[in-house]
C-alpha cells in the first residue's frame, strides 16, 4: 500500500508582468512537509479545504508556475492570485 505525504511550497512572482502589470508567471520556494499530511492517506484535496486560512483553491488555474508537480492543488486569493501549492509526494 502507498503512504504519501503531503507537501506544500510558497508561491512568489519572478518578476514578470503581463501588458497591465500584474504578474503572471510564479515559482515556488522553499518546500515544506505538511503537519499531519500523512494522516490524509492521499486525500490531498480533502487536506487542503480543511485548512484554517484565507486562501481559496484556484481549481483550473492557467497561469504559469514553474517546475508545478503533477496533480498539484494551487490554493490562492479570491482575485485569483496563486499563493502556494500543495501536492502528494510518495513514501
């Protein structure tokens, strides 16, 4: 049976803007291991709606983030801009 673990990384913007100067192309730094991810059994989405923060998930969001991992959930502000990211790493 797989065991995941959930991680998580802040977004920032490298700099890029589009034509009406918002930012449009992120990275992500610093990657942590969630708290208690691994009680989730890979409930990734599950993980994310119940943490206590502000942050919305941006489901199909199109914008550019760098080296994103596959299946990644991009959490973010009701405007629309991408905050962090969570995603399930396999143990």
């Amino acid at each position: 049976m797989k065991k995941f673990n959930i991680m998580s990384a802040v977004l920032t913007p490298n700099g890029t803007t589009d034509t009406e100067g918002h930012y449009c192309e992120f990275a992500y730094t610093e990657t942590v291991k969630e708290e208690y991810g691994e009680e989730w059994n890979g409930d990734l989405k599950g993980y994310v709606e119940n943490l206590d923060t502000d942050s919305i998930i941006l489901d199909g969001y199109k914008g550019a983030i760098h080296n994103l991992p596959e299946n990644a959930i991009v959490v973010g502000t009701e405007d629309g801009t991408p905050t962090a990211i969570f995603w399930n790493e396999t143990v």
